[in-house]
C-alpha cells in the first residue's frame, strides 16, 4: 500500500470516487502544491499530477509522486495520456485543477495554445466541458497587466473559475491551499444550500471583570468553523459571527465580531437569514465590571455574578430554522436527551444538538441531533461530519 493511503478519508469522503488532474506550472507557489494534493486526498479524491518543465525546475516529480500515490505526467507519450484524463470517453478525470496557475499559462489557455503537457490538457478539458479550477500566482504587474487581464476574463467566459488571487504588496499570491480544497469541495458538492443565507454563531463570549481581566468558556469555535465551512460548500451564502475562536477563520468567509452576550443581543435585530445556526459558548453570567484593574495579591476574591438574557428567543421571530446547542458534563445519554428537548420546546427551536463536552475531542465529537418532531440522531466522528449532519436535517425543514 502506498504511504499516501493511509491518510485517505482522514477529512471527510466528500471526493470520494473523483479524480482530479492537477495541473503544475513554474511559479514558485509550486512548493505549495504537495500539501494541496495531501489535502485533496484527505478528503478521498484521487489526484494525478501534471507538470511542465518549469515546475519540474521548483519540485521533482519524485516528490509530487509520493504525494500522490502515482506516477507524474511530465510529457505526452503515445499513450495520449491527455485523452485518456480529459477526453470524451466513460471515466475521464473530474476536474481539471492548475494550481499554481502562471500568467504564462493563463494565457496560453485562454488562446488554446498547448506547449505543455498542462496547457494541452487545458485545451482538452475545455473541449469537453471539464470543470476546470485556475489558482493563478505571480507578481502584481504581471496580474495587473491589461493582456493578462483579458485572458483571465476569456477564461471566465469560458466558464473555468478562478479562485485568488491574493493580492499582497507587489504579488498576486496563490489562494491558500486551504481556500483552493474548499472550493473544489463546493464544486462537487451537493449544492441543496444554494440561495439561501446561513449564519452561524460560534465561539464564546467574554464577560469583563475589569479592563482586563474576562469570564469565559472553553469554547473553541471550531464546531461553527465546520458549520460554515460545509454550509458554504454546500452553496449557501454564509455569514459567521465569531466570539472568541481558538481556531483559524477560513479564508474568503464574511465574519463579524462580538465579545459580550450584550454585544450580540445588539446584532439580532440585523438577522434576516434563512437558516441560524448556534453553536456558541455563551456566558449565562457575567460579573459586575470593575473600573480600571483589580489589584493582584489579594488573599481571595467574591464575584458577584447576574445572569444574563437568553440569545435564542430573541432569533426564534427572524428566522425560518433555527438550530441551537446544548452541552452537559457527566450526565447520563437519558439526562442529556431529556435536558435538550426541554430547551428545544422552551424555545420552539427547529433542532438542538445535544453532546456531552467529556465526548469532545480537539477534531472529533459525539452528539444527538434532535429534531422538532422527536426524532432522534446519533453521531460520533469528526465534527465535520457534525457539520454535514446537522446541514442535512436543515434542508430537510427548509423543504
């Protein structure tokens, strides 16, 4: 067994079964392209690499092989190794991915030239109306320079789609691999969240005990970073409200901020989203605030400690689903069940999602979702495949 199937699946199968041609070409952004294929395979895809002799000058192809799994394609032998990928026959690759993607290259297809084992594989795929995805990388005036600029709009045109690039001081960067695995995933995604808006609020809140000093929760966020990540891909526009994350914000998401439950009670008259989803750590007390910093060595310290309102009721009136969380320590699977549909009926929620926080790992969990009419459903795995639970039973109340 090759060393790049054992990693297979370790984030998901949305790819499995698909096999995208992943097309190298001679921007320095290739040493970028190995975690890119490890990434695509961890979500199950199968990926063959293209290069041409440029990139071939900035990574071996021995090295892209053990990426992958399999043999590169450096040159087009008589095995027409573009027809049997991309042609129009039963079991032609998936997509064709050109990552990093040079202005050379960019134009070049844009012209259907093909001088490369890329750029023929390009011509093909256009040809037979292969999804192809461009991630183009290189210096900010090249980008910028109105030929080049043409070209990239000819592709557009062309129905191919771009993602990046970021535009950072004097380059064009290419997107993360992080954004480029996302909308891949977007592309083959089910798409049953297309034109709707989803917001997702995660993290936790922080209550101040003085200027500097908060009260907070163990909250990491990364349950509505999974949320968000799945919703988009799934094609809804998504919008994340983030306490504070301990984990990264993926790229391209429009997020806003809040601190305190106060902070967010004073946003709630701004949803008007299909679909709220709350997976945040919110304080349920918060300290009267001291003026200024307490002092330090004191023997021991009272809190003083008012509860705060409920989020929840506030969002039932302004959406059409609403899905709320709710987390226990050491209770039993009955006390768990029984705690959460008293906060589902209490609310009128459409679905809550019950764990206890002693199942919860840093990328794995154990839930039940529990829906309005009762019905009930397990999950254990990792907490995108929460995300992809939970995003199920939605579309199934949005009908």
């Amino acid at each position: 067994m090759h060393p790049s199937e054992t990693i297979r699946f370790a984030k998901g199968r949305e790819l499995e079964g698909k096999l995208i041609v992943l097309g190298m070409t001679g921007s320095i952004a290739a040493v970028e392209s190995f975690e890119l294929v490890r990434e695509l395979i961890r979500h199950g895809a199968e990926v063959q690499v293209v290069m041409t002799p440029e990139a071939q000058r900035l990574m071996t192809p021995e090295a892209m092989e053990f990426a992958s799994g399999r043999p590169v394609i450096t040159r087009l032998t008589g095995a027409t190794e573009h027809v049997s990928l991309l042609g129009d026959y039963p079991g032609r690759a998936d997509m064709l991915l050109v990552s990093p993607c040079t202005a050379n290259t960019i134009s070049k297809m844009a012209l259907g030239i093909d001088d490369t084992p890329v750029t023929t594989m390009a011509t093909l795929a256009i040809g037979t109306q292969t999804p192809i995805l461009v991630a183009p990388a290189m210096h900010l005036a090249m980008y910028e320079n109105a030929a080049v600029q043409r070209n990239v709009q000819a592709l557009r045109e062309m129905g191919i789609e771009l993602v990046g690039p970021v535009l950072q001081g004097k380059k064009a960067r290419v997107a993360s691999v992080e954004e480029i695995v996302e909308r891949v995933l977007a592309r083959f995604s089910k798409g049953d969240l297309c034109g709707r808006r989803v917001l997702v609020i995660g993290g936790s809140s922080e209550e101040p005990l003085d200027s500097v000093r908060v009260v907070s929760n163990t909250g990491t966020g990364a349950t509505a970073v999974e949320i968000a990540r799945a919703a988009r891909e799934r094609g809804a526009e998504v919008e994340l409200w983030a306490g504070r994350m301990s984990v990264p914000i993926p790229p391209g998401l429009a997020v806003r901020s809040f601190r305190t439950v106060e902070d967010l009670m004073g946003m709630v008259s701004e949803v008007d989203h299909d679909v709220v989803i709350v997976p945040a750590s919110l304080s349920d007390y918060a300290p009267t605030k001291m003026d200024g910093k307490m002092p330090s060595g004191r023997g021991s310290v009272d809190l003083k400690l008012r509860p705060l309102p409920k989020v929840l009721p506030l969002l039932r009136p302004r959406t059409k689903v609403l899905v709320g969380f709710k987390a226990e320590v050491g209770v039993s699977p009955a006390t768990l069940s029984k705690r959460a549909v008293s906060r589902l009926k209490e609310y009128g929620l459409d679905m809550i999602v019950a764990n206890d926080l002693e199942d919860v790992g840093r990328a794995s969990t154990k839930a039940v979702i529990i829906t309005a009419d009762g019905k009930k459903k397990k999950h254990e795995g990792t907490k995108r495949g929460l995300a992809d639970a939970v995003l199920d039973e939605v579309v199934k109340v949005l009908g």
